[in-house]
C-alpha cells in the first residue's frame, strides 16, 4: 500500500507541473526524500487500463476529475483536471 501511495504522490506532483501549479524543483525535492526512503515515484501500468479506471472515479463530474494537487511541499488544492487533459498526461 506505501508504494502505491508512494506512486501516486509522485502522479500528483508531475500533474501539478504540468497544470503550473508546481515548480520543477520541488517535484525533485520530493522524488528525491521518495527514493531516500526506498519508496518508487512510479509504478508498471498500462496507461490506457489507467486512464479506463480513472474515468470511473467517485470524484468525477461528468468531463472532469477533481485532484488533490500540490500547489507547494505540503500545500494542496482541489483541481478540476479534464478528462483529455489527464489522458494527454497518461500518454505522455
């Protein structure tokens, strides 16, 4: 279960730069305490078996997801992320 929440802390970061909400350099900050504890920042999945699940989340509304997102190290905000946008995000 860590390494699972583990990889999704990492998702969460990478998506908060893409949406600018996020510097760069605090995403290595975090990957790098990640990989200090022993903890992976990613995980093997098929982007598509992904993106299929997350289109059935208890947080969506209609075309959009809402994600807890990092606005700074130990800051969050709730975003509304498309559903394009995530499958963009998955894909890249």
């Amino acid at each position: 279960h860590g390494q699972a929440v583990s990889a999704g802390m990492a998702a969460a970061a990478r998506l908060s730069v893409k949406k600018g909400l996020l510097a760069e350099s605090e995403t290595g900050r975090l990957f790098d305490l990640l990989n200090n504890l022993g903890l992976p920042i990613s995980l093997p999945a098929d982007p598509a078996s992904v993106y299929d699940a997350l289109t059935r989340d208890k947080k969506r509304q209609n075309d959009v997801i809402l994600f807890v997102l990092l606005s700074g190290l130990g800051s969050s905000v709730i975003n509304p992320v498309f559903l394009h946008e995530l499958k963009a995000f998955l894909d890249a």
